[in-house]
C-alpha cells in the first residue's frame, strides 16, 4: 500500500505506474475524489463535535431551552454525517488496496514478457551425444513420478514423487536451508492455512484472490476465511504485523519452508504434460526486513539474488537472469528479477525464482515499523527471493545432468 500523501503529491507518476503495469489508471482518480469527500466530511464532523463539546460545557451552568434545542440539532447534524463517512472510509480503504506499487526508475517500461531484460547468463548448455529425455521420460523410466496415480488422486496437475526423487527432494530443502542459515537466516516452518490478512499484508490480494485455495464451507462466514498459502511469503511477511522494531536489530532475515497452493488461474492449456506447473511443491523462501532506504534495498535484492545463483551454481544448472519489465513484474513490486534454469526438454529457460523490493508497500498493510536512531517511526523496507522450489529444480536437474542409460548424475553436494 502507498501512502496517502505520496499518491496525493504524485497522482500523475502513480497512475502512468499503474497503466504501465496493466492496471486501470482511473482508480487513482477514483481514490483521489473519495479522499477528498471525506476529508471534508472529517472536517464537517470534527467541526461539529467541537460544537456539542463547548455546548455540553455551558449546559453544565445554563440549561436554556435554547441551548439544548441547539444541543438536539447539533446530535442530528452528526447522525447525518457520520453514516456518509462510514461509507467513505470504507470505499477509501478498499481504494487503497487497489492502488498498484511505483516501479523504480531503472525498471524497464513494457506490457509483457517480451519486454523484459537479459542480464546475464551462467554455465554451459549441456551438449548430448545421444537423444536427450525430458523430465516425464526420466522420471518414469527409473520410477521417481507417477502422474496417472497423482491425478486419480489429486485431480489436475496431481502428482506423486517416489523412491529416489522423493529422497531428493527432502535432500534439496535440506541442502539449501543449511545454505541459508549459515548466511545468517532464521529456518522458519509457518503456517500455511493463513487468514485473509496475511493474504492481504503480502499484496496478493485484491489482486489474485480467485488463484488461491480458499477453505470454509460458508465463505459469507468470516472465521472461515482462511485460504492455503502459495509461498511463505505470505505468512511470514504478517509475522512481526503490527509491530514496532528496533533499528538495531534490521535486518531481519527469514527463510520460510513450506508446502505451497497455488490453483494457477489462467494457465489453462499452459505446461499440461509433466510437473513443470502444479498445484502443489515444496519452496523455501526468502524474506528480508531492512531499514527505509532505497539504496539498501537495492543492495540486499542483488544480495538475495546471488544467494539463489549460488545453488543453481553448486547444482551446475545453466541459468540466466532477468529484469522484469512493469507489465510482467506484479502490482505489489518496485523491481524484480526472474531467475530461470535451463531445461533441456522444453528447449529452453523455465522460471525457478523470482527476486521482488517491495518498499513499504507491504509493511504498511501490516503495520511494520521500526523506530530509527533519531527516534522517529518508519515503515520497514520488505524483500522476497525464492531460494530453492522443488518441482522445477527436480526438472532442471533431471534434464541436464542426464546420462545416456537414463540415469542422472548428481552433482557432489547431493550425492
């Protein structure tokens, strides 16, 4: 969420953000008029309440009919207000939700993934002299995945993952969140049957709702709003919600494992065959909380980048970096990068991670704040990086370190 006096000050750099991101720029315009009805309207009602105050305080030694005839009018007035306003604050907070982040200036200005930028690649594209498998045909071919089961059970997209792999798959978490905490992170396990709130404080709500398994048999009902988080993201940005930190002790860093749910609206008809998009994978997620400055922000994003790089390099998977333009990065992003490996049976990169500043625009629908050196009271800078999903990096792994019997070689740290 911005604020308020920001987007007042900056309406015209706010709106051509939000278009810039494929988001309808009129809403701003909407927020601006209803910000300002009920501005006045505060006023009216401040005003009016100051009325009845220094009137109770003369009726206190003087109850004239005149007076309390004024007393009665002024009661009225405020009930006629404060319905109206009600209103208006309502509609102003749900304005504020829908207003999209401001892209960084060295964000490139694009409507889609074709606007993107190349910013580096790593490692060598493997060069087979045999007919390379993809992941479906290596993983049938020694018994690691069974999609037929996975579906029975589990409807589209279900999957089960045995013998080997499901023993890589532990191996991978394990490797990386070892990675993590020696780098200084806290391991975290959190919930992932979260409430609206969290879902909310993250910024992917309004936005993304209808992609996110929601439990409760009556949704009307709000003690079962409950929905199945789509990454640690999600509750770990809520746990310090409503909280004062200390500068002292910034940065915070997290490392959040966790199962993640995602319904993948509108990929239909997108990556049908194999396990490259699912309902459900493992991840382990970085999240970091830093002082309100730009410049550190920027510092800790390449910083959380080269941590992911750092494991795609210890596995040996060619990978390439991109700066995510304003119509592929998200509504809640400053500046993101994409991290995508190699897959030799899709011919081509798959997104493995995805490295996002936030600014504030996180912490301020959680309530996060830090009180600086000088005593005064900030909103904490937020950060999210994927460190390690399990499904894609099973692929990338499969895909490029295989042998011409069918088998894979693994690279030393997961033998």
């Amino acid at each position: 969420m911005l604020d308020i006096q920001y987007i007042r000050d900056n309406a015209d750099l706010v709106k051509t953000s939000a278009k810039n991101k494929n988001a309808n720029p009129n809403v701003v315009d909407n927020l601006l008029d209803v910000d300002k009805k009920r501005r006045e309207l505060i006023v009216k009602a401040e005003k009016i309440r100051a009325e009845r105050n220094k009137l109770n305080e003369e009726l206190k030694t003087a109850r004239t009919d005149e007076l309390i005839a004024k007393s009665k009018s002024l009661k009225l007035e405020l009930e006629g207000v404060e319905p109206e306003l009600k209103q208006l604050e309502s509609a102003f907070a749900d304005l504020m939700l829908q207003i999209p982040n401001v892209a960084l200036p060295e964000v490139p200005v694009g409507k889609d993934e074709s606007g993107n930028v190349v910013v580096r690649e790593w490692g060598t594209k493997p060069k087979f002299d045999f007919t390379p498998k993809n992941h479906i045909e290596i993983a049938e071919q020694n018994g690691w995945l069974d999609l037929e089961r996975g579906s029975k059970v589990a409807g589209y997209r279900g999957y089960f993952l045995k013998n080997d792999a499901a023993l890589l798959q532990i191996k991978l978490m394990q490797y990386a969140l070892n990675k993590f905490v020696a780098k200084g992170y806290v391991p975290m396990i959190p919930p992932v049957v979260d409430n609206r709130a969290a879902f909310v404080n993250a910024g992917q709500f309004p936005w993304h709702e209808d992609e996110a398994y929601r439990l409760g048999v009556d949704e009307t009902d709000p003690k079962n709003d409950y929905f199945m988080a789509p990454t640690a993201e999600t509750p770990l940005v809520s746990y310090y919600a409503g909280e004062t930190l200390k500068e002292k002790d910034l940065p915070i860093k997290m490392a959040g494992f966790s199962p993640c749910f995602r319904r993948e609206i509108g990929s239909y008809g997108k990556d049908t065959k194999g396990f490259y998009r699912v309902h459900e994978f493992w991840k382990i997620e970085q999240v970091v909380l830093c002082k309100a400055d730009l410049d550190e922000s920027r510092s800790w994003h390449e910083k959380m980048l080269s941590y992911t790089e750092e494991l795609l390099q210890d596995f040996g998977i060619p990978y390439r970096v991109l700066l995510m333009c304003t119509g592929d990065m998200g509504e809640p992003q400053a500046k993101k990068y994409d991290i995508e490996a190699w897959m030799p049976g899709r011919n081509g990169y798959g997104e493995v991670a995805s490295d996002s500043i936030m600014a504030d625009f996180q912490s301020r629908r959680a309530g996060i704040r830090y009180q600086s050196a000088d005593g005064s009271f900030k909103y904490v800078h937020m950060l999210n990086n994927t460190a390690l999903a399990s499904t894609r990096t099973l692929i990338a792994l499969w895909e490029n370190l295989q042998q011409a019997d069918g088998t894979v070689k693994l690279p030393k740290c997961l033998e």
